[in-house]
C-alpha cells in the first residue's frame, strides 16, 4: 500500500546520536525537519553508552545539562591499563585533571539520551520523528537526491521529499551504496565480545583494561555491573565458541585475574554478542542534496571509545553549516562539501591514531606478545606515564574532546 509524497526541508535517516542531535540544532533554528527511525523504540542494548565532556558541554548550551543530569548515569574519570611484569593497574588518562565542570565520561543509556533529545526536539513545531520507518532508496532527480522512498513496519510505502537527506544510519547506511561516494576500508585485527559481569565493592573504578590470554578487554564500570569488551583475533569467533564457553571463561580469568570470580555468571553463548569490528570511510560525504556524517560517513574502530563523540561533533559542525542554506531552501554542493573540509582531518587523524594502535598494540597483544618487547624500555615508558601530570592529560582531552570541539549555531542555543 502506497502513501502520498510528502514534503520536508531536511529528511535525517538514522535516529542515533548524530541524527537525533543534527535534528535538534536544526528544529531549534527554525528548519522543517523528519527523522525516519526504522526501529520502533530506542531500547538496544550493547550500544556506546558514553556521553563525553564535548557533549555534555553542547547539552548545557542547549540547556539541557539540568535534565540530562538527573538521568540515571555513572561517571568515569579514569583510564587504567594493566601495565608492567606484574600487570598492575596504571592510569594513563585521568579527565578528573581536565577542567570542570565537565571533567568525567557520563555513562548514560543512550536510549535514556535519546529520549531526551526526542522530546526536547518534539517541543519545536518543525520537528518530526516518525518511527518504524525505514528509508528504502533515494529519490533522484537529474543527478541530485531529493528525497527518499520509505516503508513503515505495517507495509505502507511512501515518499518523502527533502531539500536535503542527511544520512545518519550507521555503516550499514544506505548511502554507502553509492559507488560514487568510493568507501575506502582499512584492514581490522580483531572483532569485539560484549559481554555483562557483576561489579563488587572494592573493584577499581572508571574504564579498565585488562590483557591476556590472546585477548584484550575494557571494562566500564556501570555502578551494580562492568559492561565489557573482550577484543579477539579477526574471524575467530566461530573456532573460539566451538571452544567452549568454559575455555574462554578460563582465558578471561586469565586476562582479568580480579574478575575470576565471577566469570561464571555467563550462562551461555547467548549473553556474549559479537561486534563485527571494521574501519573506513567514504572518500565523499556528499552528492547534490545529499549528506552522510557519522558512522554512514566514516565508521571507527572501538580502540579509545570515541566513535560517538566524533559522530555528535559532526552534527554540530553540520548544523552550523546548513541552518542558513537549509532556511533558505536553496542548499548546495558547496555547502555540503564545507561540513566535509570541516571534519574530514578530525576523522582522518582519528582513524591514523587507531590503526597505529592496531599495528603497535592490539596486534601483538592478540598474538600474546607484549607491545614493548624490552623490558627496561617497558618501565621507563610506565614511569613516564605515571609521574607526569601532562602526559597523564594528553590522551585524557583526546577521550573527553577529539582533536576538534564544535560550537552549535547561535540560533540553537538556549
């Protein structure tokens, strides 16, 4: 059953982060805006829950900070690695160091941060969320995409037309179709477990790492549980399940000697959920009315956890650069192609900084060897580490703000 075409300035496919957020900064300036979200809720769980230090200054812009501080959240302010012959614990970032207010990773469920962002855009009268709404294809018109063809969850199809269609729907976006935007992917070690453990009183705080047994695990404490991410060698996940949930316990135990105790609480196979880890980007992010920003423009790797920052810092810089085109009704290539130049060194830097951590670390750690093979050359860089306060800031401002922090357009702000 076919709807009737309908009309919008600006179509975002994708309610995430980046979607929800760009379609915010736009409705609060006044622009005609649809999300189209193909899920019925935002209840999905193993999803990044961190809300960094650049996004809980963009949410006090907007005058949200008071609202999303009393979601129930807990607070990271620490980076510790297990380091050294004994594998103690060493913190190599501390964002508690970094200036306030904002100065800790908030770890939110993002469908709780979602549903903020829904209903405050719902108080604008230019904002439309439609649900259960999944874009299908583009619309074209002599070289330019005008919009998208949709189908809802009941089978009715339609079509909406936009003066812009932003992509926001991840690396499974539909515009990485396009042979023109030329997706270029870089070569993955690993893949990523997620995985549930209990927390106790006495365990360390803030985001840990542990190492061993042929796997990599960050841990994020969630307050009652640690939400974990085992990294594993690439392709591996059938042979290690065929392995037996026991083996891996015991590897866990090994890699995590704190934890041992209660690795048993996984049950089976099914509480361990397999992240198929890749790293690329469009070499374009753009076509005549069209813009993909985000994970539909760039997808990132685990390593540093930022992957979400940089895709809220995207639709910052997107909505400064399209809320006066997009009021005007008249949006060009040169305006899509400025949010480009814009974030593309960010990503660019990004994605060097994770694939050198591929090569130097996560490869040799996988392969159980140590990423610093003389031991004297281990403890110098540890101590380094350990006693200076600006090396201790360095990675600490990267997690909490990127290479690069974005200002929302004036017209956004409360």
């Amino acid at each position: 059953m076919s709807g009737a075409m309908e009309r919008t300035t600006c179509c975002v496919v994708g309610g995430g982060p980046a979607g929800m957020v760009l379609a915010l900064l736009l409705a609060r300036a006044g622009v005609d805006v649809t999300v189209l979200e193909k899920h019925g809720d935002f209840l999905r769980d193993f999803r990044g829950d961190t809300v960094h230090p650049s996004t809980l200054a963009l949410l006090d812009d907007l005058g949200l900070a008071e609202r999303f501080a009393r979601l129930p959240q807990r607070r990271v302010t620490t980076v510790q690695l297990p380091l050294g012959p004994d594998r103690s614990l060493v913190t190599v970032g501390n964002l508690g160091a970094l200036p306030g207010p904002y100065n800790y990773i908030a770890m939110v469920p993002q469908w709780d941060l979602l549903d903020l962002l829904a209903d405050e855009a719902g108080r604008e009268r230019s904002f439309l969320l439609r649900m259960s709404t999944e874009a299908t294809a583009f619309l074209m018109k002599r070289g330019r995409v005008v919009g998208v063809r949709y189908r809802e969850s009941g089978g009715r199809t339609g079509e909406l037309r936009a003066t812009l269609t932003v992509a926001c729907d991840g690396r499974g976006s539909l515009a990485r179709s396009l042979p023109e935007l030329g997706l270029r992917s870089f070569s993955c070690p690993m893949d990523a477990w997620w995985l549930r453990l209990p927390r106790h009183e006495g365990d360390p705080h803030g985001l840990v790492g542990g190492v061993g047994g042929r796997l990599f695990s960050a841990m994020i404490d969630r307050g009652d549980y640690w939400q974990c991410a085992v990294l594993i060698a690439k392709g591996t996940d059938a042979a290690r399940r065929a392995a037996g949930l026991d083996r891996f316990m015991a590897e866990y135990a090994e890699a995590v000697p704190w934890l041992a105790d209660r690795v048993h609480a996984l049950r089976s196979w099914d509480d361990v959920k397999l992240l198929d880890v890749r790293l690329d980007r469009l070499q374009r992010w753009h076509r005549p009315g069209l813009l993909c920003i985000g994970d539909a423009a760039h997808a990132m790797s685990p390593v540093f956890g930022i992957g979400i920052n940089l895709a809220v810092e995207d639709a910052v810089a997107a909505a400064r650069y399209l809320v006066e085109p997009l009021r005007d009704g008249a949006v060009g290539l040169r305006d899509v192609r400025g949010v480009q130049r814009r974030r593309w060194p960010t990503t660019v830097a990004t994605q060097g900084l994770q694939r050198f951590a591929h090569a130097r670390v996560i490869t040799p750690l996988l392969a159980g060897r140590p990423p610093v093979a003389d031991p004297r050359r281990a403890r110098r860089l540890i101590e380094l580490v350990t006693t200076s306060r600006w090396l201790n800031r360095v990675p600490a401002y990267f997690l909490a703000y990127g290479a690069v922090r974005e200002r929302p357009p004036a017209a956004s702000v409360r």
